[in-house]
C-alpha cells in the first residue's frame, strides 16, 4: 500500500502529473513510477531531452525518501545517461534507498525501458519537518499520531 505522505505529495505534484507520470508503487524506501515519452520532450536531436529523465528518476526519487513520513527535500543529485530514449517509449524509474543516517538518505534510481537500463541517478535527501497537510492532521514531526 502507498503511504499516505506519498498520496498526498503526489496528489499535488502537478510537475510529475501534467507530463504524463503514474506512481504504480511506493513503499519504506522504495517507489515506482511510469513516464511515456511524448513528442514534447524531443530535442533537437530527435531523442528524449535530459531533463525529462532527471524528472522522472527524481520523482520516483521523491517517492521513495518521503514514504516514512516527515517532508525530505532533495539535497543533491545525479544522473547518468546509459541510452537514447526515444518518442514513443514507455520509461519505468525504479527507487531504492541505500542508507538514512540522521535526517539525511542517500536514494539509487535505475530507468527502464523494458528490461534495458536507460538511466542511473543518485539522490540525496535531507529531511526537513513535516508539510501543511501533516500540520493540519496534527503531526508535528509529519509522522501519523
């Protein structure tokens, strides 16, 4: 079941929603999500644009270091490129923690297209309090009561 820190982020995270995104699964540390590439997000060598790969990886990425509750934050992050992504592909980030230690983690996101690895990115997260809607449920440090 997805947590409900990562519902209620996702519900308004209209930058990952509006481009297509799908959240298939989250959990403790983990998340999936599922972009189709779409003509918008061609560059001028007729393959997918970087940035939309950052997107998606960073999304999942987002998925999984919220998923325990409190709001965390990107402190930094990483991607490299392993293939070209093309109009029509369906890309699937796969996020998985590596180690929390304090309020911060550390997050692997691998891109698929299919079975083949198109993507890896490495983020980092800092854990920053809880979000308004936590506040409202009454949970000071954004976990549930």
């Amino acid at each position: 079941m997805i947590p409900q820190a990562v519902r209620e982020m996702w519900a308004t995270d209209l930058a990952s929603r509006s481009i297509g995104m799908e959240l298939l699964d989250a959990g403790e540390g983990h998340a999936v999500v599922r972009m189709p590439v779409t003509d918008t997000m061609m560059n001028g060598h007729d393959v997918a644009h970087g940035g939309y790969l950052f997107l998606l990886a960073d999304s999942a990425f987002a998925c999984a270091c919220n998923s325990y509750g409190p709001v965390a934050l990107a402190a930094g992050a990483d991607i490299t490129f392993v293939a070209p992504v093309r109009r029509g592909d369906v890309l699937e980030a796969r996020a998985a923690e590596r180690v929390r230690f304090g309020r911060s983690g550390v997050y692997d996101v691998t891109v698929y297209r299919g079975d083949e690895v198109v993507a890896e990115f490495r983020g980092r997260s800092r854990t920053v309090g809880s979000s308004p809607q936590q506040q409202k449920n009454g949970a000071a440090d954004g976990r549930a009561e």
